[in-house]
C-alpha cells in the first residue's frame, strides 16, 4: 500500500481518545504510518465473520486520515449491512489493530551500556547533560514525548524539526561520582555520609554491605522506577589515595560497579572536575568489551564554546590515549558535547563553535543551549524533563540522548 495522497482521499470521522492515544503511541513504537494502521485495521474488519462487542465510543472527537480509494465506502456499506454505525466500526476497526499489533517490548541490551561524562573543568555541564541523559532514557516507552532535531537543509542552514518519539524505556543507573555530590543534591537526594558505607569504600576494598542497597529511584512517579540514583559521599576525594597502591587499580570501578549491572540498560558515570586515578577508572569502564556494538559504551566530553576549555580538553584527550595504548583497550568517544552555548555572546562563542567542529573525531554530537529553565530545575532539585518535559532544553536532551544512545 503506497502512501501517496494520490490514489488515496481524505476521510473525516469521528474517534475517542482512548484509542486515538494509543493509536498515535502504537504506530510511533512499530514505526508504522497511522494511515496504515487504520487501513489495516478497517480491512481486518471487513472480515470479521461475526459482529464485535460494542466499544465505548462515548466524547468521540473529530479524527481525519488519508485511506486508499474506495476503503471507506466499502466500509461504510459492510457497516451498514451488519447495523453497526460508522463510528461504531471505525472504533472496533481501530481496536482491532491495536489487539493484533502488540507494543514491542524494550530491547535489553546483553552489555549494560556506559556512558562516561567527563571534564575535569568545573562547571561545564558535566552534571547537567549526565542527568539529563539518565532521565531521557528512562522516559516511558509506551508514552510519546517531542524531540528537538537539527537537520541540515544546506551548508549553512540549520534548521530544527521537532518529532514526537515514544520514550526509550531503558533502567538506567546514574552515578554521582564526584565529591561534590551536586548530582546527588540535584535529584534532591541525601548524600552518603562520611562514616557510612560508599562506593568509594567499595572500590578501595572497604565495602561493608551490599553496593546495591546504596542505590535509590529517583521520581518514581514520572519515571516509573527506572531510573535510579548511586548517591555521592565526600569520601570520593580519598580513591586516589586509597588506589595508590591498589593492583589492577583501574579496574577498581568496575569491580565495584559489577554487581548492579544486570540490574540495568545504562549505567552514566557523572566525573569529578580532576585527571587522577580516579578519572583512569571511569576511562577503563568506558572501554568497549569484547562483543560489544562500537559507540555504545563510551565517553563524552562536556564543553564550553570559549578558549580555556580547549586546554582542557588537550589534557583529558592526552589521559584517555594513554589509556589507550597503556592498558590496550578500545575506547569509543561518543563525542563532544558543546553546552551553554550562547551565540549572541558573538565572535568567541561562534568561533570556537567552530573549532569544536572542526576536530570531527569525535565529532560535535549535540550544541546545547544556554536557557534559564536548566538552572531552574536544578534550583527547584527536579530533573528536567519531568520539571518542564516539554521544553527546548529537554526536547534537545532527549535528541542528544538518542544521538549517542
Ligand atoms: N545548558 C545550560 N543552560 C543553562 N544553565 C546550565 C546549562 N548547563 C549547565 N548549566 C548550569 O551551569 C552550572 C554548572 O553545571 P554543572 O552541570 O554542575 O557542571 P559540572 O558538572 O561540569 O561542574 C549549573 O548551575 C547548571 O545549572
Ligand atoms: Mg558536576
């Protein structure tokens, strides 16, 4: 069946919204046009040998589509011939397709995917985009959610497109990896204490319980007990320390985090501001492992568009490559990520825009803006997409979230 207006007429009827919904859901999972579905559904009952129960067609609103030619009078004239109204019909039809076209279900992927979010510049966006990330790929799968797409129309011509997605419905771990604990502070969580059990304890071998019972959800009710928080501790400035000596110590994360795995589609490292040990142990988690799809795994690089990032970011390239050719791993980058970019603040801003662009590997995967509603969120200690899920900021999140998922 082509979907050319051509041999095709507009048909207006009427339909409740609960089926129009999830119509609307159901075709966006199978990735299947609603014109189609409709079709197939109006099809499937023209055939039917026997009449259907009575579906609740009551405050049934105005619904439009395009069908093949001569479907919906064929239609109407079966309908008639069996006394069903045309409503009546269009909604059993409609249910009809949705009981024979199942939701999929999420695809669990057989390596926990790690997503590594780095810097050691402060105040960059590290925290931002690692909460961010965690809560779109956490959003429901059986819900849709508008997304914020560049496409280039020409050379110069960027131009944004905003689709409406059904969530990706991944369990994701976030991890506040950084002493500072803003992660933590910003889901509006309490941070570890001191004197409790951590996951630096775990990754210096002094772990007394279980690492899984440090982790908590984080808003249940929007996210639907997907997404879960691995609460900070001030302790995270002693792993250095305490790796100093340790064997095998850039595994130390892994070994801590090995547990909670299976539990999970994604685990998000959000870094300290710091290129020491600790950094080599999110670097070595990264890495991708044998079986394992290049890009799923990996690290992303937060930037600023402005000069003194680029110093920074020559350093943290030079440790991940050391990293590289010293342990022999396969690190995937999965790019950089400009942040805050303003470009009213002119020359510097769009020119270094550029340079970010200009290095290509890794490429330039996402250019957030600069909007109040980000730190609003965090001043209110919500996430994102469930303080404002319908703003730029997050339709832009949620298009970076899948550009590197
Ligand atoms: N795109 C953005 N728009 C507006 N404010 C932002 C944006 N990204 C980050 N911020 C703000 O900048 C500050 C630093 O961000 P944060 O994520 O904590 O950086 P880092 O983790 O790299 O230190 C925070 O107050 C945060 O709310
Ligand atoms: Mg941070």
């Amino acid at each position: 069946m082509t979907s050319s207006p051509s041999d095709r007429e507009k048909v207006v009827s009427k339909l409740p919204a609960a089926l129009w919904q999830p119509l609307k859901v159901r075709t966006a999972q199978l990735g299947i046009a609603l014109q189609d579905a409709v079709a197939e559904g109006l099809s499937a009952w023209r055939n039917l040998g026997a009449n259907l129960q009575t579906v609740d067609t009551a405050g049934a609103d105005t619904f439009s589509t395009w069908l093949p030619q001569g479907l919906w009078d064929g239609f109407r004239a079966d309908a008639t011939a069996r006394g069903v109204s045309g409503i009546q019909g269009l909604a059993q039809s409609v249910q009809l397709w949705l009981d024979s076209n199942p939701a999929p279900s999420v695809e669990r992927p057989t390596i926990v995917r790690r997503k590594i979010i780095c810097n050691q510049k402060g105040g960059v966006g590290k925290t931002t985009i690692a909460a961010g990330l965690a809560e779109a790929y956490a959003e429901d799968s059986e819900k849709l959610y508008p997304v914020r797409h560049m496409k280039q129309m020409s050379e110069n011509n960027l131009e944004a497109e905003i689709q409406e997605l059904v969530g990706l419905g991944w369990r994701v771990l976030v991890v506040d990896f950084d002493p500072q604990c803003h992660l933590t502070k910003q889901f509006g969580q309490e941070i570890i204490p001191r004197n409790a059990d951590s996951l630096a304890k775990h990754m210096i071998g002094e772990g007394k319980g279980d690492i899984r019972d440090l982790v908590m959800p984080v808003a249940e009710g929007v996210f639907g007990g997907r997404l879960s928080l691995l609460p900070g501790c001030r302790d995270a400035f002693l792993i250095d320390l305490g790796l100093a000596r340790a064997r095998a110590r850039e595994a130390a994360l892994e070994r801590a985090l090995a547990p909670l795995e299976e539990d999970f589609d994604c685990i998000i490292i959000d870094c300290p501001p710091t290129l020491g040990l600790s950094m080599d142990t999110a670097i070595y988690y990264g890495r991708r492992r044998e079986g394992e799809r290049p890009g799923a795994s990996g690290i992303g690089i937060v930037v600023l568009a402005e000069d003194s990032s680029a110093d920074a970011y020559e350093l943290l390239v030079e440790q991940i490559e050391d990293a590289r050719r010293d342990l022999r791993i396969d690190i995937d980058y999965l790019g950089l990520i400009v942040n805050q970019y303003d470009g009213r603040r002119g020359y510097i801003a769009t020119s270094s825009l550029e340079e970010w662009k200009a290095i290509k590997d890794p490429r330039v995967v996402a250019v957030i803006p600069d909007r109040a509603q980000q730190r609003e969120a965090v001043r209110m200690k919500e996430p994102l997409l469930s303080y404002e899920p319908a703003c730029e900021q997050a339709m832009n999140i949620r298009a970076l979230a899948r550009e590197i998922a």
